[in-house]
C-alpha cells in the first residue's frame, strides 16, 4: 500500500471512530431493532396489544412498559428500565401522558429516536399542565374525575365519547373496566431536559381526539420539528388504527440512524 493510501485509510478510520464516540448508539446500526411503548394515563400496556404482532412481524423486539400512573418519576424509572433491557439502539414511543414519560426518559443514551402518538410533547422545565394551557381543552378533561386517594379516572361518559369513540362497543366497556387511575399531581410534575432536543423525533396526530386539542398536537408536533402523519382517529389511534400506527413506528425505525448521523 503506498504512503498516500496509508494516509488516506487513517483519515477514514478517523472519521469512522470521530462519529462513533460522539453518537455510540447511532453508530451501532443503520436500522433500529428495538421499540419500547410507553402508554398514557387511564391505560396499561395492553394500549399496545393491536400493534405489537405487526411490530414482531418485521423483526422488532418490543417492550411495552407498564406504568405505575403514581408520579412522573416512577413512570420515568419503569420505563428506562424497559430500556435497560434492551440490547442496541431504541426507538421510545409514548402516547398521551407517555410523552411526557418520553421526553424526559428519552435522554438515555440507549434511545435513538422518539416519536409521540396524540401526546403531549413538554419543553425544557414544562409539565403536562404547562403545555395543556396554551390551547382550549378538549371536551374530554371534563369527564375526569378525583377519587379519595388522590388519584383519577374517566366517567364511562368519558371512555365511551371522548377516549374511544370510534371504537365497537364491547372494545370501550374493556377500555373502562381496565383503565388505570392516574395520580392527581403527575400532571403538573416538570420534566428536566427534553429529549426532542438532541433527539430526532416523529409524531402521530390524533385528529379526532376530544382528549388533547388536535391544534395542540399540530402545534407541538410543528414545534419538536417532528416528522409528522395525521390519522383521523379518536385519543387512542393504536387501538383504532393499529396498522397505520404500526407503519409508521416502522419507518420511524429504519429512518432514525440516518436522521440522527445527519444531525451530527
């Protein structure tokens, strides 16, 4: 090999290590295998029942979280430890009150990517409340009620109008007899550092949601400068509409290593 090859070669490895030690986990692959679901309040992880299977299909490793709805710092600790159990780069996808789960758990250096289903998208020191009061509420919050405890719940009212309605009857009375109650004070709980920031990120807009403003969607997914689709779905697209939320989750994954090398 003459001296200007050698020369060259060095420059190329260089380079190679230079993108590897500054993003580790975008180096490791150019499609991500692995997506962690993170669902929102009155929920569990069966939110993702419909969409798992489509995801395993093409090879994905999935773990979805089941949040304990007792604080932000505990939905945010059961879901890095989710994280924590996968091997190589994750794409983290949260939905409602799960985005803001993701925001802050999304600085893990595991997570490649995030992307946001009819979720709340908080900025540097915002809480769900903070981001919720710069639109007119969706008709839904009026359906929430405080139990003894302090924690909340949806009116059958609710799940059946507002949370679910385009979904068959007997699929709402499930919805309404698992839901998860949701702490009273996790709403105006302030993530530290969001993760969209130094993150590439997509976002499902819900655009028959009556729990979160769609316009606030729009706006939140224009402000994360997401790659954005919007499905004419109620709160809970993934249960809806699982095969386009499936979809788009996949092209997320195989997208993500090259949005974030060129971001680099």
């Amino acid at each position: 090999m003459s001296k200007l090859n050698i020369i060259a070669s060095g420059i190329l490895l260089g380079c190679i290590l230079n993108v590897s030690l500054r993003n580790p986990v975008l180096a490791q692959a150019k499609k991500v295998k692995n997506v962690v679901l993170v669902h929102g309040a009155f929920a569990d992880g069966s939110s993702w029942a419909k969409v798992i299977p489509l995801l395993e299909a093409k090879g994905i490793k999935v773990i979805a979280v089941q949040n304990p709805l007792s604080s932000l710092k505990d939905d945010v600790a059961a879901t890095k430890r989710a994280i924590a159990l996968m091997t190589g780069p994750v794409l983290l996808v949260g939905h409602s009150w799960g985005g803001v789960v993701i925001s802050e758990a999304g600085n893990d250096p595991k997570v490649a990517g995030i992307l946001y289903v009819a979720a709340f998208a908080p900025d540097n020191g915002q809480s769900l409340n903070d981001v919720a009061k710069t639109s007119p509420p969706a008709p839904g919050n009026n359906e929430v009620r405080p139990d003894a405890s302090g924690f909340l719940s949806l009116t059958p009212k609710g799940i059946h109008e507002d949370f679910a309605q385009d979904l068959p009857e007997a699929e709402r009375k499930i919805i309404l007899a698992t839901q998860g109650t949701w702490s009273a004070a996790a709403p105006g709980e302030k993530i530290d550092k969001a993760a969209w920031k130094t993150k590439p990120s997509w976002y499902i807009v819900a655009k028959k949601d009556r729990m979160i403003n769609p316009d606030l969607q729009v706006k939140m997914a224009n402000n994360i400068k997401a790659t954005t689709i919007e499905l004419n779905a109620s709160h809970i697209p993934m249960v809806s509409q699982p095969g386009k939320v499936a979809s788009f989750i996949i092209e997320a994954a195989s997208d993500v290593s090259r949005k974030g090398l060129a971001a680099n």
